[in-house]
C-alpha cells in the first residue's frame, strides 16, 4: 500500500475543505467533512487501477474506541481487500469532542445515545454525508455502497442499517449490537428485546424500508461485547427484514441458519471458526454469524504487526476478506 507523504496529507486536509482535492489511485488520502466544532476527518484509500468515471463499490469502515481512523485502516488491512478486489474505501472518524473523552470512551462514537438513532443525527448525519461525497467524487456505483464497523462502530454501523437503508446495500458488524441496544454489553443486561429492537429498527427506516443483508463476526471468548449480543444484532436485522417483507418478525427469513459450517484455522496455530448461514424459503442468503473460537474482543485476522495486535487478532480468519465476500454479493 502506498500513502501520502506528510506534506502531500497536509496539502489533500487543506484542498479538502474546499471540496476540491482529487483522488490518487493507489493512496490513502485525509480529507475533512465539515467546520468548527462538528469538523470529521475521514481517510479515502483509492486502489491503484482505481480510474476517474469508472464505478467501483465503497465499503465504509467504522472503528471502535480508542482507535483512530488510521489506527483501523492499518489494523484491520482493508486496503489490502480493496487493493485486490478495485474498490475503495472511507475511514470517518469521530468529533474532536468524542477523540478527547477520558480513558476507554476516547475515540468511541455516541451509540449509547438517542442522538445516534435519528437519521440525520450526531454521528449519523455526518457519516452519511461523508459517505455521499466519497461517492460523488471517487466515481463510486451508488447501488454497491457498504458499511461495516467494529466495537462502538459495529453499534453505530446497526443503527445506521436502519436509519440509512437507501444508502447501505448491506452491512457488516465486528463485536456489535442491535439497533439502538447500547446495553448489550458485558455487565450490562439489556432492557430490550431483540424483537423490542427490531420493531425499533423498522420505525427507523420509515418510508425507506427495505432488506438490508448483514454479516456478523466476533469472538467466542469476547468479554467487553458477549458472543450473545453480537448474534442478537444479526437476528434483529432479520427480524426487521422480515417485517418488511412480510410484516411478521418470523418468517419469510428463517431465524435459524440453515448451514453450519467448521472451519479451520486461517494460519497455523490460529483460531478455528464457525459460520452459520441464514436464507429465506428460496435459499437466497440475506445473514451470515463468523464465531471465532477462543478469541477476545478484536478485529479478526488483521495486520500481524505487533503495533497493531490491541486491535487485530491475527490468529483469526480475515475479517476484511470475509465481509467483502459477503457484501459483494449485493
């Protein structure tokens, strides 16, 4: 992966509030959405065959606490998936004010806040925005637009699901929760049921509604976000999609998944895996559960750099590799 130089960051933050820097094929580019107070960086990685009207798909990649937009872009090696696959991807980060809240809500987006479950809200608004430039600028194909987000951006990701389904063709948690469910956490025990949650998410989407598939990976031993919550935030998004579809949480998606599979380790000595597929009567796959055995809460399969090992787990399968996989089919 090539990246700016320091000047050539500065100059692409300064040409990017006049909403004038243009993209550079094989770069990770800093761009900044807004002024003041409400002022969001963002990180644009462009691939290298990446080419001016030629429509590509965007993912964009929410990071968790304590984790700057590089910090996930390097961490997580999505570049690397969009690099081989010619597509680009948006980094957002949060407001200065969420960057400077003390010990481990630093860098957190405000998910646990009512703010964060209206379209057009605190951090929604802005993503949203964000996501609307990128693709108006990078030539982005608005119909394969993707998000995913890890931690407290799995939890935004799952709110913006419902509150952005015309934006989102599908979306992908890491550690995450349901819609509006900031509760499900270790410690915590929700007051909200998944079927509360779901109801919930489809009042969000309003006139908007539509399915919106959703892949769901984390760890077996995670301790900040339970294996319980992070299959909760699947099953909601299925219940929501079947009140779309058929105005009963139930069925026609079935709530079960209709294939389990055993995986094993992506790398010697690393974690095996399960997945569970989930598919309407005709067999069309709308959810997908990635259980990793034995890790913790972190990003699976990331950057093998010990830098970067208080975010990734390289011992598990590529996250990146696996969401790209699922989202592309949509």
């Amino acid at each position: 992966m090539r990246v700016l130089t320091a000047a050539g960051v500065a100059l692409a933050l300064v040409a990017s509030g006049c909403g004038r820097a243009a993209p550079v094929p094989g770069s990770a580019g800093t761009f900044t959405w807004g002024s003041g107070a409400g002022a969001r960086r963002y990180i644009v990685y462009t691939p290298a065959r990446w080419r001016a009207r030629q429509r590509v798909p965007l993912v964009v990649v929410l990071h968790g606490c304590t984790t700057t937009a590089r910090q996930m872009m390097e961490s997580s090696r999505y570049d690397a998936v969009a690099e081989a696959h010619d597509f680009v991807v948006v980094y957002p980060e949060v407001t200065q004010a969420e960057a400077s809240m003390p010990g481990f809500d630093a860098y957190c987006w405000a998910f646990w806040q009512g703010t964060d479950w209206v379209r057009g809200g605190y951090d929604p608004g802005p993503i949203a925005a964000i996501t609307r430039e990128v693709t108006r600028r990078w030539s982005i194909d608005p119909r394969r637009v993707y998000l995913v987000g890890i931690s407290a951006g799995a939890f935004l990701a799952s709110d913006m699901a419902a509150l952005y389904p015309d934006l989102y063709a599908a979306v992908a948690e890491a550690a995450g929760g349901a819609f509006a469910d900031f509760d499900c956490r270790a410690g915590v025990s929700s007051n909200v049921s998944v079927q509360q949650s779901a109801e919930y998410a489809l009042g969000a989407e309003g006139p908007r509604a539509r399915v919106t598939p959703r892949f769901v990976i984390g760890g077996s031993a995670d301790e900040v976000v339970p294996p319980a919550c992070a299959t909760k935030a699947l099953l909601q998004g299925l219940r929501t999609d079947n009140l779309v579809l058929d105005r009963r949480q139930t069925a026609p998606i079935r709530l079960t998944p209709v294939a389990v599979s055993q995986e094993r380790p992506a790398v010697t000595g690393g974690h095996p895996y399960r997945v569970g597929v989930y598919a309407d009567q005709y067999g069309c796959e709308l959810g997908e559960r990635v259980l990793v055995q034995g890790m913790q809460h972190f990003w699976s399969g990331g950057s093998a750099q010990r830098r970067w090992q208080i975010w990734s787990d390289p011992r598990g399968p590529s996250a990146a590799q696996l969401s790209w996989a699922f989202l592309s089919r949509y």
